[in-house]
C-alpha cells in the first residue's frame, strides 16, 4: 500500500526533499562470493543452488564509484568480464544526484534500476515507503558473513531498521577527528588537550598569543568549522568538544524511547559553551558561512590551528597540503577529550536493491556480496582498473619512482597532477579484513594512524526512520532549530530566549509530533 502511494503522489521526491533538510592485484577467483552460508563439509546449501545468476544488472551510483572522466568504461568491461554479466551504470551528476533518485523513484516501478546506492536519511525514508528489498536473509545465510572475515558487523547490524536489513554499507561511515598544529602547541608552551578546560585553554592560547610565530599576537583563531551545525547526520561532528554529549536530532535511548536531543538540557549546555568560545573570539567569526574548503584553506594558511576534520586519507591531504603552501605540517589527531567520550562515526552509505528488481538473491549475491569477495573484484571496486587506475610496472608518476612488481595508482585522468587514493572503496574503511590487499603498502603512516585512532574510539550515529510526521514536519523543524543555533552562538540571543523563539514558531509542536510518531512506531 505505501508503495502504490509513494509511486501514484510522487512522495519520493517530497520525501528527498524533506529527509534531506533533516540532515567517500590479486589471483583472479573463479567467482565472486555467493549468497550462501557454506556447510561444514564445504558445500553450498541448497539456497546458494537456487540463486539465478542475472544476465544483467541496471545501477545507479553518485560520484563515489569511476566516472566516466576517470574512465568508467574501463571498469564496467573489466567488471563485465570478471562476472560474465551485463552492467548499466546510470550515473548522475554528484551534485543533483538525488535530485535524480527522487524523480526516479517517482517515476513508476519500470524505470527504477535493480540496486542504487543511498545515504542514511534517503536509505531510512525509501526503506519506510516499502520502495527497497529486504535483504535481511540474504545476508544471514551468505558466505560473507559466514567467511569470518567481516570486521564491521556491528556497522551492519547498526543499519538495521525495525529489525531488518535494506541496504547494506559495504564500509564504515567514518568520521571526524580533531588535528592540532603541533607547532603552534610547542610556540604557545601547550601538551595536547585531554580535558575541555584543557581544549578552551588552547583556543585562547591560539587566539591571544602567537602560535604562528609571525611575531604578531592575537591574529590567528583556535578554531574554525564548516557550520556552527552539520546539514546532515550525524550534525554535530565539525565540533565534537563544544557539543560534547549531546545531539540536536532524534535519538533512542537504551530505554528504547525516542527524544528530540535539541530539547534536553545538555543541548542547551552545549549552545552556552559555543556562544561564550565564540564572543571570546576562539572560533572563527565566518565559520557559520565557511564551506569545507574556506575551513581547508583557512588551515593551510595557518589563520587557525585546531581542525575537526575526517580520518584517514585527510590527515595526508592535511599534511600534504600544509607542506605545499610552506606551512609545518606536523599534526596531532586527538583522542576525544574527557567530555566527548568517543567520536560520532557517521552513518555509512548503503547498497539497496529496489523493490522493483526481477532477482534481488542475484544481485545481492553477484553485485553486493562480491565487492568484499577479497580478489580481483575488491581489487576493482577499491583501486580500479589494472593500467588504467593501477600498476604494477616500473614507472614514474609524478616524479615518484616505481620499481617492477610494486603497486602504485596512476595519475589521475580528472585532476591532473595528483595519483588515486582510491575508487569507491576506501580499503582503510572496509567492512571486512582484507589480507591480500594490494594497496597497503601505499597507505600513508599518518592516514592509518588517524583512521585507527578513530575507529578504536567512535560510537556510530542512529539510523532514525522514517515516519509520514517526520517527512512533513522535519524539514522546516530543521531550518528553525539552525536558526536558533546561529541566534544564539552568532548574535548572542539568550539560550532562554531562544527557546521561547522555539515554542512560539512551532518548533516545540513539530518535534513532539515527529517524537510520538517515532515511539508509536517503535511499539509496533
């Protein structure tokens, strides 16, 4: 019934818009992994023996997988070849992708493609429109997860909704971690923070001193942000200290009730702390308009020197890019401090595969589960096509030097003057372990180090579902709570003020209704 609705209103497209305001060789196998558990005496049951090998499979994926400037042609033959099926890639630009997926998805069941790639509020909101397969027993009785090799199985369960699996995150959602110029802490006579009054103190020093050492106090921030709050989920992740254990979304306790976290108590703590750092002029004064790049900009010209900023490739890209514009590029990435805890690990993108699909068992099993196969497909997904994407052979890349038989990416076919770190698989966040892999050796000491310090030391963010209050309501619930935010830090409204703003323009209806609405369901 719902999916009749979504398809004849065209909710899709409503729903995208609303849930998007509410918030990356080997010996050739003779197959890719199968879809089902294996026997103790190594056969597959009789469920494997059932599953009908597509002939071919229709997806649509965002920017994350090679585009056609990248060569994607070379990697649909080569995955073509390595599977003996047909492939259609339809393929969106990045920037108006669900743009697409809405008017897909609203187009009628016969133009929906077999398996499509989501984020976490899209994956929540199709999932609850019955417009995706459950593939919860396709995953229980895989070889996959029977193989042992799966490390995230908690990022798995953690995906689940009502209990079921409709998309699966074939990595970690990853996060952000807190890097300090360790230059500037040495200039102001500072050990790394492991405290918020030890976080505070820093930004003052940072602030009222001269950690650049240009000779001229006080002309440099602690800290700079792309927003006083995130536009997606899980929000609060460019500025851990200051939030600290609160939320400004929907949470469910362990008590299995939800809450709006923008209500308690702690989130009114947290608006305190960002409106005192930011009139004491610790916090960059344009960081409620500042983009991710005017933040990676502001770093490397050394206007501030406490970074939030995600783990594992970025800390080279940090690094690397502080050298180029002549700055000290030595980093700490933080544990999270005292008052955090642990760091918010975001909700990973996930496979799904439509409702619509003729053989959803086959494209789970010859698609999905075979991109963690740990062979010549992980191999594709990860790095790309063989002398395309990657060599082996003795060349030299960017004035890199490469012996015969070492392992190395090629120049980029889309920006010129820099190598692939990675296609769509960033095997640094990959569900499972991966002991042939290829490309280890080509990961930087420092990217490994801050990936390993995040992922010993993050919680991951909910999925929160989606309910028929949610989707008309939460999106402007989301502008109003923003704009309270930026009143309170920015202009230095009152916290009390803010909220009684909050219940005059509805934001107190709004949430009750969406929190009713999430707990009644809960108790379905």
């Amino acid at each position: 019934m719902r999916l009749k609705k979504l398809v004849a209103s065209g909710m899709a497209v409503t729903m995208a818009m609303s849930v998007v305001l509410s918030g990356c060789s080997s010996k050739k196998t003779e197959a890719p992994s199968g879809g089902a558990a294996s026997t103790e005496a190594g056969e597959t049951t009789a469920a494997a023996e059932e599953i009908k090998k597509p002939e071919k499979i229709t997806i649509m994926v965002d920017g994350t997988v090679t585009t056609q400037q990248n060569n994607r042609d070379a990697f649909e033959k080569k995955w073509e070849e390595l599977t003996g099926i047909e492939l259609e890639i339809i393929q969106p630009d990045h920037k108006a992708y669900y743009d697409v997926v809405g008017q897909t998805f609203a187009s009628g069941t016969d133009n929906w493609p077999d398996a499509i790639i989501l984020g976490s509020t899209y994956y929540a909101g199709y999932a609850g429109e019955g417009a995706l397969w459950d593939m919860t027993e396709a995953w229980n009785d895989s070889e996959l997860k029977a193989s042992g090799r799966v490390t995230g199985e908690d990022v798995v369960e953690n995906m689940k909704i009502d209990g079921k699996l409709y998309g699966f995150p074939v990595t970690r959602g990853n996060g952000c971690v807190t890097y300090v110029k360790k230059k500037w802490l040495d200039n102001v006579g500072l050990e790394a923070p492991t405290t918020y009054d030890e976080y505070l103190n820093m930004l003052k020093a940072f602030k009222e001193g001269d950690p650049d050492g240009n000779g001229v106090n006080g002309d440099t921030y602690g800290v700079s942000a792309a927003g006083i709050i995130g536009e997606e989920s899980p929000f609060i992740n460019y500025l851990p200290e200051f939030y600290q254990d609160s939320y400004s979304s929907f949470i469910k306790g362990d008590d299995g009730v939800w809450s709006d976290g923008f209500t308690k108590d702690n989130f009114k703590e947290a608006l305190k702390r960002l409106q005192d750092a930011y009139a004491a002029g610790y916090i960059d004064k344009e960081t409620l308009t500042n983009t991710t790049n005017d933040c990676r900009n502001k770093f490397y010209e050394d206007k501030f020197g406490v970074f939030t900023y995600w783990a594992g490739t970025w800390a080279s890209n940090l690094k690397n890019n502080l050298e180029s514009n002549g700055r000290d590029s030595e980093l700490i990435a933080l544990k999270p401090i005292a008052e955090v805890g642990t760091y918010l690990e975001r909700t990973p993108p996930v496979w799904a595969i439509t409702a619509s699909c003729e053989n959803p068992e086959g494209v789970y099993k010859y698609l999905i589960e075979s991109m963690l196969d740990g062979g010549d497909m992980q191999t594709l997904w990860s790095y790309g096509v063989e002398d395309v994407h990657w060599s082996t052979k003795a060349e030299t890349i960017l004035e890199n030097d490469y012996t015969e038989g070492q392992f190395h990416t090629k120049e980029s076919l889309e920006r010129p003057g820099t190598q692939y770190t990675k296609q769509h698989l960033d095997s640094m966040l990959a569900v499972v372990g991966w002991d042939n892999n290829p490309g280890k050796d080509t990961i930087a000491p420092e990217a490994m180090a801050a990936q390993e310090l995040f992922n010993e030391s993050c919680r991951q963010a909910q999925v929160v579902p989606s309910t028929e209050e949610m989707a008309t309501y939460n999106g402007d619930l989301t502008t109003l709570k923003n704009s309270i935010i930026a009143d309170v830090v920015v202009q230095g409204l009152s916290v009390d003020e803010a909220y009684k703003r909050f219940e005059s323009d509805g934001g107190v209806k709004w949430s009750q209704m969406i929190v009713d609405s999430l707990n009644a369901q809960e108790a379905k």
